[in-house]
C-alpha cells in the first residue's frame, strides 16, 4: 500500500507519529511519557491511537514480552511531500506559487533559508532536464 492509499492521519497521530519518526522504534509507554511532558494523555489513548495507524498501514509492530514496539512503515520526508501535495492542492487551488508568496509574505526566509532554496531549485531543474 502506498502514501496515496493510506487513510490520512489525525492531529493525535501526527504527534504520535513524529515522535516515532524521531525515536526510530518506540513502545506506547515511551510515546506516553514523552507526550505527557506537554500535556496530559492516558496510556490506553496513546495504545489506541498507535493501534489505528498500525491498522492503516503507518506504522509495523513486534513483539517484545507482553507488549509492542512499534516502527514507522513511511519515511518522515515522504510524509511530509504527501501533506505539502494536499495543501498546494487544496488551499492554493493546485498553484505552487501561491504556497510560496504566503511563505514570502507571512514568514520571509533569511539569506542561509534564500541559498539552500535556490541550490535545491536548481537540482530539480538539473535532475528534470537530465530525462
């Protein structure tokens, strides 16, 4: 099953998810623990949640005594260009453009943020003309 097949997830699994990404294999205690230094949240809604993605196909488990430790089946960076995709496409109407005057006008990018941009642009170019 690919990213585009995948149900998408909630805010909740989008926590969960990046702290797995983070740690590389977690068990629902840890993921526990480490959200509840922000906020409070029960184990069982925490087992839930990580329960659901592994049904959608996010994340893969294995046993270890009594309980699970669970991993990432996507990559973060594949994650992240699926949910870039999905906003261009929804709230800039499919435009790229529009996605880039907002990040202009609303945050700006310092002159490093300008050099990385413009080096990755000019790969894409060089990579695109090269098929």
């Amino acid at each position: 099953m690919n990213l585009k097949n995948k149900v998408p997830l909630s805010r909740a699994q989008r926590e969960v998810m990046e702290i797995i990404w983070d740690r590389g294999e977690v068990g629902v205690l840890e993921v526990t623990e480490i959200i509840n230094q922000g906020r409070a949240v029960a184990r069982n809604t925490v087992r839930t949640l990580m329960e659901r993605m592994q049904e959608k196909g996010w994340l893969s488990r294995r046993a270890q005594g009594r309980s699970y430790l669970y991993s990432p089946t996507v990559p973060r960076e594949e994650s992240l260009g699926q949910r870039v995709m999905d906003m261009v496409d929804k709230a800039c109407g499919g435009n790229p453009d529009k996605l880039m005057m907002a990040l202009l006008q609303y945050r700006g990018l310092s002159d490093d943020e300008s050099t990385r941009i413009r080096k990755l642009l000019d790969a894409a170019r060089r990579k695109q003309s090269s098929k």
